[in-house]
C-alpha cells in the first residue's frame, strides 16, 4: 500500500471525478501525490484562490499493485518525456483519455511555463523537454473512472 495525498479546502472522504477540470494535465479526474509536501502546496494555492477558510490535506492508501493490473487502463510516464508532453497539451485542450489511471510529473509552476511555451509554438517539443529535464518535478496519480477511484482508501485529513 501507499499513501497518497490530495490537497483542497475541504475534507475529501469520497472522492469523485466529477468536480474535477477538464482541462488539467491528465483531463478530468480526481488527482493526488505522494509528496505530502505538494499536497500542502496545492492545498494553500486552492485556499487562496477561493478565498476559503481552511487548507486541508486528505489521506489515502492505494494498492500500487493495481498499477500492473491487466484489469485497468494505465497510463504511466516516468519523467516529462515527449509523450508525456504531448498528453499533456492533448489534455489541457480538453482532449478525451480512455485511461483508468494516469501516474506522472505534476506541470508546476516553472513546468507549466515551459508547457505553455512549447504550445504556444515558442519552444520545440525537443527544447522543452531540456528544459523540463532541469526542473525538479512532483509525481501526480489522476484517477478517471468510477472503477478505479474506488480504491482509494480514506485514511484522515489534515489542516495545514
């Protein structure tokens, strides 16, 4: 089991991919990390955004065997590759994914500048990749779909 965390403004005990964006990195999902530490990050920028009252991190365990499982369709990247960029881009357009379960870097800040470059037409898909290799980057696990987001296990929450 792992643990995975998902930063918001409120206690998430059930989560759902219906609130979920669009136009995010791997589409409209419900998203978590690994890293408490962007868990918090990502909790404070949504406090800030909708002016809410509390940060608060939800806990959760996840069988990762299941990210091997014949049963689900998983898309993993290992780094910000040229397939991962192009997903990325794909998704923000509001493109379609059939995937179960999506499991690569977060576009952060100085990622995202990056991405936006290169879709803008003012970087290469080749100089972005460069330049996203220098960048420290935080995983993501994005959940898509009713079969899969169901285990997830709520563990606690946490303000921060």
């Amino acid at each position: 089991m792992i643990r995975l965390y998902h930063g918001s403004t409120v206690t998430v005990r059930k989560p759902s991919i219906r609130p979920g964006r669009p136009n995010a990195d791997f589409g409209k999902g419900f998203y978590t990390t690994s890293s408490y530490e962007q868990a918090v990050r990502w909790a404070h920028i949504k406090q800030e955004r909708e002016e809410a009252l509390h940060a608060i991190v939800s806990v959760f365990e996840f069988d990762e065997s299941l990210l091997e499982s014949p049963d689900l369709n998983i898309r993993l990247f290992n780094g910000a590759d040229e397939s991962w960029l192009y997903f990325v881009t794909d998704c923000r357009k509001s493109r379609k994914h059939y995937f179960d379960l999506v499991q690569g870097p977060v576009a952060n800040d100085k990622v995202f500048t990056t991405v936006n470059l290169f879709e803008s037409g003012v970087l290469s898909a080749g100089a972005a990749i460069l330049q996203l290799k220098a960048y420290k980057t935080y995983d993501q696990l994005s959940f898509h779909t009713s079969n899969v987001i169901k285990e997830l296990k709520f563990i606690e929450s946490i303000e921060v």
